[in-house]
C-alpha cells in the first residue's frame, strides 16, 4: 500500500518562463504553459498568454472551472456579468464559473498576463487547438473561433461562447 500511496505523490516542480511549453493560438495570442493538470493533482493549471493589440477572448461561460488573471503589461476591457472595467499592470481579476465574461486588449501594446484556471482542464483546449512555438517568433495567426473549435470548447471543456469580444 505504501508504493501505491507514494505513486500517487505529486512532485514539486521549479520552471523558468524559458523552459515552458510555447503555443500559439488560433487568434495570434502566445501561451507559455507552467502547469497543467497532469503536474497538479487537476487542481490547477497556470498559463501565461501575450495577446496582440485588438485581441481578446470572446464572451463565454465556463461550466467547470473558475479562473483567476493577474494583469503583468497592457490594459484588457474586462465584461463579466454586467460589470465593465478596464484592468493594467498590477490588477487581479477573479471570474467565477458559470458567469459570462469576455476581454479585449486596449491601446496598440499587447497585454500579458498570467492565468489560473481552478480546477484544471481548460489549458488542455489551448494545447489542442494551438501550434507549439519551438523558438520565439513574431508570426501570428489571425483566425476567428472556427465553429468546430466552439464545439469543441462546448462539448469537452463544457465552455459555451455566447458572444463576440467586448468592444
């Protein structure tokens, strides 16, 4: 019994930002990936993405997982129900599940922050649908959502997009 218990050990972890996994999304953004749920016991996975000016993320309603930013560079119009704010360097946001929220980069920097999604799961849906970067490069994808990427946020990850980036 005790092998069985120590299997089931998680094991601590240091990593550099360099030493991460690199995706880059559909949208042009730029995911660093520091833990998934494989590492955590499904408790948490931690991401890092660098969206291009104009960029964000579609109003949507997680099912599953809460989620937590913390603003690093740029400013993100953040919707979550019907609060609006605009978020910059320093702010955190928390955005309970079950709640419709979206964001979009403002000003013609890109934004950076740092995202938890509580538990894990959703970090899996980026790396699905993302291409890995092997070095850093400043080519960018522009696509929209395609439909079968909102089927499949909605029928795995139990996301339902329920309307365009905030404007």
């Amino acid at each position: 019994m005790r092998k069985q218990q120590q299997a089931n050990m998680l094991t601590p972890y240091v990593l550099a930002r360099d030493h991460s996994q690199m995706v880059r999304t559909p949208d042009g953004a730029t995911m660093f990936v520091y833990a998934t749920g494989a590492q955590t016991g499904n408790t948490v996975a931690v991401v890092e993405f660098i969206f291009p000016p104009g960029g964000g993320f579609p109003m949507h309603i997680h099912h599953n997982e809460d989620e937590a930013l913390y603003i690093l560079e740029g400013t993100l119009l953040v919707v979550s129900g019907e609060t609006r704010s605009e978020a910059g360097p320093g702010t955190f946001i928390y955005g309970p599940r079950n709640i419709p929220h979206g964001y979009r980069v403002l000003g013609d920097v890109p934004v950076r922050f740092v995202e938890s999604f509580l538990p894990a799961g959703l970090e899996q849906f980026f790396l699905t649908i993302g291409k890995p970067i092997t070095g850093q490069t400043g080519q960018e994808v522009k696509e929209v959502f395609k439909p079968s990427m909102k089927a499949l946020l909605a029928e795995k990850y139990h996301v339902d997009i329920v309307g365009p980036i905030p404007q």
